[in-house]
C-alpha cells in the first residue's frame, strides 16, 4: 500500500489533552440504523454501565457483527447527539478515517477491564 501521512497537527497543550476522556468498551450487539446507509447501532459495555453509540462503519464491513464482543476505543464525554431518532452517547475512536483508509478498531493489545482510561 502506497501511504503518505499528512503534516502532524499543531502542537497542544498537555491539558487540552487531558480533557478527551477515551476508555476501553466491549462491544456488546451491533445493529443497523434503519433508515441510514451508514450508521450502526453499537451497544457497548463500560464495567459498570452501557452506552449506546452510532458510528458510521455500515459500508466499511461485509460483516459488522464480526466486532461483537471485542474491545475498542471510544470518546465518552462528547455531548449525546441525535442521529435519525438515535442518541449516540460517545464515538468510536477508529484508526484511517481521517486519511481516506478503511478504518480499523483501535483495541487493546490485551483484555482489559472495560471502563479503563486511555492515556
């Protein structure tokens, strides 16, 4: 694969860092949205309470429900956001979006609890 990274950002304060809030979740189900093309309905686990997020990975899988029960990366203090009757209560923090790649999970090298803060 022929791939040339983008500048790197601006360079950013180590507290503007620290108030992204990025924890390990287990994917629980994974269902379409109807009416969208796109969007899927994650139902996630983070130890002590479950979310549900919608990420926009419809068309980027032959099969979405191969992430059910792995364990990603996800944002958790975005403000909820409605998506075609949906409330999505975080995002998926995936790797290749941004550069036009088919996007893959960031995971964990190992299980971990769910819950557990990046960073």
């Amino acid at each position: 694969m022929n791939f040339t990274p983008v500048p790197i950002k601006p360079t950013i304060s180590l507290a503007d860092l620290e108030q992204i809030d990025i924890r390990v979740g287990t994917i629980i189900s994974v269902e379409a949205v109807s009416g969208s093309d796109k969007l899927l309905k994650l139902t996630v686990s983070f130890g002590d309470h479950r979310r549900t997020i919608l990420a926009g990975m419809k068309q980027e899988r032959e099969n979405p429900k191969e992430i059910e029960g792995k364990q990603a990366l996800f944002v958790v203090n975005l403000p909820p956001r409605k998506m075609l009757g949906q409330i999505s209560e975080g995002m998926l923090f995936d790797i290749g979006y941004a550069d036009g790649l088919t996007p893959v999970l960031a995971v964990p090298e190992k299980q971990i609890p769910d819950g557990t803060r990046a960073g």
